[in-house]
C-alpha cells in the first residue's frame, strides 16, 4: 500500500502546475485526469476495504458480545449447580444424622425388651408360685396377657425402627448418586466456560486485529481523497491560467449584479428541499468531495424528475456525450466532464448564467442556442458524473466559461449563492 502512495506522489512531483501556451494546458489537464482516474480508483477500493472490515469489527463484536453472554449463563449455572451441590450435602447430613437417631432407638428398645423379658421371667416364676399357693389364675393369667401385650408393642416398635433405618439408607444413597452426578455436571460446566472464554479471546484478538486494519485502510482513503483534493486544486489553478489566457471554448460575464433577495429565478425543481449550501459547507471542508468550495446548490430530487429552466433565456452549452449514472456512491468521480455528468447551460438577458448538472442524460431536443421559457422542462434529475446519489446540481454564474475539454469551469470566484434569488 505505502509503495503505491509513493508512486503516486512521485508521478504528481512530476506535472507542472502553469504552462505558457493552450496546447501545454489540454496536455496537463490530460494527466491531471488520467491521475485522478488512478486516485479514484484507489478510492474506491480502499472504500470497499474500509466498508468490509467495518463489517468484521461489527459481526465479531456482535460474536464476543454473544459469547460474554453465553459466559454469564454458564457462570450462572455453575453457581446453580454448586447451590444445588451444597443443599445436598446438607441433606445428607441430615439423614445422617437420623440415621444415627434411629439406631440409637432400635438399640434403646432391644434394651428396653431385654428388661422386660427379664422381668416376665422372674414374674412368672414368683406368679406361677403365688398361684398355686392361693389359686389365683384368673390374676395369673392376666398378668401374663398384659406382658406379652407390652412385649408386642417393643417388638412392632423394633420393627418399625428398622424400616425407617432402611429407607433412610436408601434415602443416603440416592443423595450420594446425586451428589456425584452434581459433581460430574460441575466438571462438564466448568469446561463449556473454559472453552466460551478461548473462543472469547480468539474474538477479541480477531476484533482488535481488524479494527486496526480498518483504521489502516482508513488512513490510506483519507490520504488519497488528500491527494485529490491536491489535484482539483491544480486543475483550479490551471483553469485561473485559462482565464489569465483568455482562451475559452466560451465565456460570458455579466454586467450589473441583481441584489440579493431579488427573485429572478423559479426552482429548477419541484422539490425545493436542499441537501448542501452554497460556500465552505461542512461537507466541501471534509474535502471527501474533492472540492474546497461548493459554488452552487444540491437540491434532493429522485431520479427521473423534471429539472426546469430556472428562467427564459438561450441554450449556450451542454456536454454532447452521455456521463453515465453512476449505481450507489460513487463519490469523488470526475471523469466525465469534470465532475459534471451531464449538464446543461442557460444564459439569461441579464447575462446571468444558470447551470444544471448531474442530469440523468441531456435531451436530445435541446441544442445550443435553444430559446426556453422559464419552467420548461430541460432534463431530469440523475446521478452522473463526482455525487453520492441522484440531486440536481444548480449553480449561478456571473462569470462563466467553458474550459478548452468543453466543460463549465468551478470559477468559484464566479459564482453566486442560488438561493439570493431563489
């Protein structure tokens, strides 16, 4: 890239800007054409990189922005999942300890109904005896109803005991299974974040590296529309040595200046909307357009509608061979009639001279030296020649000519703002 630049500055190094005679003028506007050819070009390419790398930086800030996302849900899931980790580590000491509970129980009751069989026997001995001393069975049996009674009792009691140890058993070991599995879920998580975090980085590394290279090719279209803004100047300064020459193809000056304020002029257009002033615009001073100084009004009409004579007077030039439209932007195109497209030019009897460029081709009807009333219809609305999208062009000259190509000269010290008599 930087090789091309200085190609470029070299071959430019090289064109003098004055030349003593016509012939040497044609010669350097040639070149000075040709150079803004390559210009544009190059402009138009590194447009293209620009707008291309634009769209990486989006789409893989648009991907990091996604995977941050896709990171917090991870996050949050691991979290989720360490909650889930530690209620159930709970649990299981909760069970753990009712486990120990029911033990505890059991071996309390086995306790208890060793006593009490105990008991049974040495009553039985001591009842059976009082029994046959005094004939009592009926209180002898009794007696013993009463203790098998209590000995069911501590054996249900047992029993139950033992079923709620074996559920709680069970109840541990489906919480181990679970704790492992949460572990395992854990792990597989921990790696997903670990994989979304390289991939993250990798983005960002990919984000940085193209936002360089936008700037990059940035700072290269902003040096070459430099270098153009450069060109149109010398072809500025060359159209100022046309005019020292006096050779003009033609060249027409007014007398007395109307005022400003004075209404002379209809709209060229229906649409009454303007899109850039007259003078140093924001946009002429950005010097994307390849001029310092815009010497006339952008009116934003759609392609195809009517453009009108601004007021009667005779046809006195029109470029003979069709610009073509440009598609979309094409900003900064002056190879075709200077940056003109097609135009047409009208002188006024007060040698007023209005002009209407970017037309989408000139009507066949209308010649040089053409009468026009004001409001007839003299072209349409296009996109030809040094624009970014369909507008009508509308300048006002007090001095205007054609340079020796057959185009209308910038003459910015020429001109008046449109819109003083408007």
């Amino acid at each position: 890239m930087l090789k091309i630049f200085l190609i470029i500055a070299i071959l430019f190094a090289n064109i003098p800007v004055y030349a003593a005679n016509i012939s040497d003028l044609e010669n350097q506007l040639n070149k000075l054409k040709q150079k803004d050819k390559e210009l544009q070009e190059k402009s138009n390419q590194y447009r293209v990189l620009v707008s291309e790398k634009e769209q990486e930086v989006d789409s893989f800030q648009s991907e990091v922005n996604y995977l941050s996302s896709q990171i917090q849900s991870a996050e949050s899931d691991i979290a989720y999942t360490n909650n889930n980790i530690y209620l159930t580590d709970i649990e299981i000491e909760r069970i753990e300890i009712a486990i120990g509970s029911a033990i505890d129980n059991i071996e309390e009751k086995r306790e208890d109904t060793g006593e009490v069989l105990k008991s049974m026997y040495k009553t039985d001995k001591i009842t059976f005896l009082e029994t046959m001393l005094t004939g009592n069975f009926e209180g002898f049996w009794a007696s013993q109803q009463y203790l098998q009674s209590f000995q069911n009792k501590l054996n249900d009691s047992i029993q139950q005991l033992g079923i709620l140890y074996k559920d709680l058993e069970r109840k541990k070991e489906n919480k181990n299974n679970e704790l492992i599995g949460l572990s395992e879920l854990k792990k597989k998580q921990e790696i997903q974040e670990n994989v979304l975090n390289n991939q993250k980085n990798y983005k960002k590394n990919l984000l940085s590296k193209s936002e360089s290279e936008r700037k990059e090719f940035q700072a290269m279209l902003n040096n070459t529309q430099k270098q153009r803004t450069t060109l149109i100047n010398d072809i500025l300064r060359i159209e100022d040595e046309v005019k020292r020459l006096k050779t003009f193809k033609l060249y027409v000056e007014a007398g007395k200046i109307p005022p400003p304020g004075t209404k002379i002029f209809i709209w060229p257009t229906d649409n009454i909307v303007t899109t850039q002033g007259f003078g140093e615009t924001s946009f002429a001073r950005s010097g994307k357009g390849g001029y310092s100084f815009h010497n006339g009004i952008d009116i934003g009409s759609g392609a195809g509608d009517n453009v009108y004579a601004a007021a009667e007077g005779e046809i006195i030039g029109r470029n003979n061979n069709d610009c073509n439209n440009n598609i979309g932007y094409n900003l900064g195109d002056f190879s075709c009639q200077g940056g003109w497209g097609n135009w047409i030019a009208i002188k006024h009897p007060n040698e007023l001279v209005t002009l209407y460029t970017h037309l989408t081709s000139v009507l066949s009807s209308i010649k040089v030296g053409d009468r026009v009333e004001a409001k007839n219809v003299i072209g349409r609305v296009g996109s030809s020649g040094n624009v970014t999208g369909p507008h009508l062009h509308f300048s006002v000259y007090k001095e205007f000519f054609l340079v020796p190509k057959g185009y209308p000269g910038y003459n910015y010290n020429g001109t008046l703002n449109p819109l003083y008599y408007l």
